[in-house]
C-alpha cells in the first residue's frame, strides 16, 4: 500500500488544515469577488475572495459558508431556504401578456433589491 502515498506523507507531513467559517456578504463584485466579515470578527475583511462558481448570486446581507485553506478563503456558498428565489412558475399556460410583463417586472424589481441586477 506503500506505493500509493506522496513523498510528503511518507516523510510525516501534514494535509494543510482546512476551516470553515460562518460569514456574513459585506461588499462583492462579479471583477474583484467577494468581501466578508465572519462571524464574532471585529470588522469585515478588505480583501475580496473568489467563490464557486455554482454559488447564486450574492448580495449583501447574505449570510455564507466560507473556507479557509492554505492562507486563502473562498466562498462556499449562501445560507438560507432553497425557496428564496423568486420564479415565474406560477404563471398559468394561458396567462396574458400584461400578466408575463407585469411579473417578469416584479422579479426584475426583486433583483434590483437583492444586488443581483443594476441599471446604468
């Protein structure tokens, strides 16, 4: 079995440790990611952190898993009910038009408020 282990594990050396963080979104960007302050820290981090890919868009407020690995943090991903995103599935097969737009512009407000969508 010895075949199968690293130089570095054979000679004794440890698996960088991993920690995960409870956190809570205080600045973030789709070009510079995401800053956070975690939980029973003074004050939020500076510096921005990238997060994965499937995470949802964040926005501020969101409460997040955050790891820490090997001197960096990354972002896991958002607390909260899997419900919370906002869906046009309600919409009957044989809604009017005034009904799709009057919808479609409800969730494009919603998003507008969450931080996901901005106008210029």
């Amino acid at each position: 079995m010895d075949e199968f282990l690293t130089t570095d594990e054979q000679a004794g050396a440890q698996a960088p440790k991993t920690e995960f963080y409870l956190g809570t979104v205080t600045a973030w960007s789709n070009d510079t990611g995401v800053a956070v302050k975690l939980d029973g820290a003074s004050a939020a981090m500076t510096k921005r952190y990238k997060m994965m890919y499937m995470c949802r868009p964040l926005h501020v407020n969101s409460r997040v898993v955050v790891m820490k690995q090997s001197g960096t943090y990354i972002v896991l991903g958002e607390i909260g009910n899997p419900n919370s995103w906002k869906n046009i599935t309600n919409l009957a097969d044989s809604a009017s038009t005034a009904d799709i737009i009057a919808k479609v512009n409800e969730i494009l407000a919603w998003m507008r408020t969450q931080g996901i969508l901005w106008t210029s």
